[in-house]
C-alpha cells in the first residue's frame, strides 16, 4: 500500500492552484508562442486601449481560474481549456500541480470564490503587462481522495490575498503566466 505524504505536495497544489509563481520550461507552442520581443517599441496607447486591456487581462484571469478548477475537477493536468488563458511558466506549473494530485489520488471540489481588481496596467512596456489582485475564498474548494471522498489532511482553505500578471501576446490574447499566492494574507 502506498504511503500518503499530503503535506509535501498539498502547498504545491495549493499555492499552483492559488496562483503561484514559477520558473518552469515549456516546450508547447500552444500557449501562444513567447511574449512580443524586448527591444521592440511599444505603440502608443489610449484610455480606450487601457480599458480594453484590462478587460481582457480580467477575463483572462477568470477563465483562468474556471479552466482550472475543471481540469482539477477531472485530475486533467491536459484539459484543452488551460492553454486559452495560462501561458508558461504558470501553465506548467498547474498542469504539474494538477498531475501530481492525481498520482496521489486527490482532486479538487466544490467552489472557488474570486474578486479580481486590476492595480496597474503598463501598455508601454514589452511585453504589455496588466498586474491583478484577487481576494481568493478556498473555505469551500477542497481537495479530497477521489476514491474516498475524503478531504485530504491539511488542504483546508480559507481567505487569502493573490496576484497575478497577464501579458499581451504577439498574437493578441493576454494570457495569465505568472502569480502568487499570499495565504499568509488574509484579505
């Protein structure tokens, strides 16, 4: 019988899940390629232009966190929904979390609750760039044996401060490719 080790792999689950960070190398093309070249002059922008780019950037972020959630859902680490809105590295970094909860049995349930704001948005760097803030609920979005059903030691959520950036991508789409979690910051 296999031994579990939940506390080892639930903070990489959970700070994956919750938006974290990290520097991964991904050899799919399917996220939309790497963000416009540096040395590249930035177009100038409008208001209209900011306004755009921050509703692309939430919505980005929302389905983000639905493709997520589903992909979890189904211990998924390839559900086609992820690469519409995460790009490297966070997009390996979830597919990883999601494969290793299935290696270990768990999947995630129930609902994550998300109240995103934009706090800067820059339109003259490259690649453009729009940071978000998000209050995270988790309190009801747990991950559990899928056999048992049962919640997983030390998977419990709660409220939390996250970030996350979105970046516009040469073909257009703003795609979510970096955060954090901030569990230790209730919000």
């Amino acid at each position: 019988m296999r031994t579990r080790h939940p506390g080892r792999w639930r903070i990489f689950l959970v700070a994956a899940l919750t938006v974290a960070p990290v520097t991964a190398c991904g050899t799919e093309p399917e996220a939309g390629g790497r963000p416009v070249a540096a040395g590249t002059k930035p177009p100038a922008h409008s208001e209209a232009d900011e306004k755009a780019a921050r509703e692309a950037a939430l919505a980005a972020y929302s389905g983000y966190l639905k493709a997520s959630r589903a992909a979890s859902q189904r211990s998924d680490p390839r559900h086609p929904e992820l690469v519409k809105f995460l790009a490297d590295p966070l997009l390996t970094r979830v597919r990883l979390a999601i494969r290793d909860a299935k290696e270990h049995g768990a999947v995630r349930t129930g609902t994550l609750v998300s109240d995103p704001t934009v706090i800067s948005v820059s339109l003259d760097t490259v690649p453009a760039t729009v940071d978000i803030q998000d209050c995270l609920d988790s309190s009801r979005y747990r991950l559990v044996y899928s056999k048992t059903k049962r919640v997983v030691p030390g998977s419990g959520g709660g409220r939390h401060l996250a970030t996350a950036t979105a970046a516009r991508y040469p073909d257009g789409r703003w795609l979510i490719n970096a955060g954090v979690g901030h569990e230790d910051q209730p919000c």
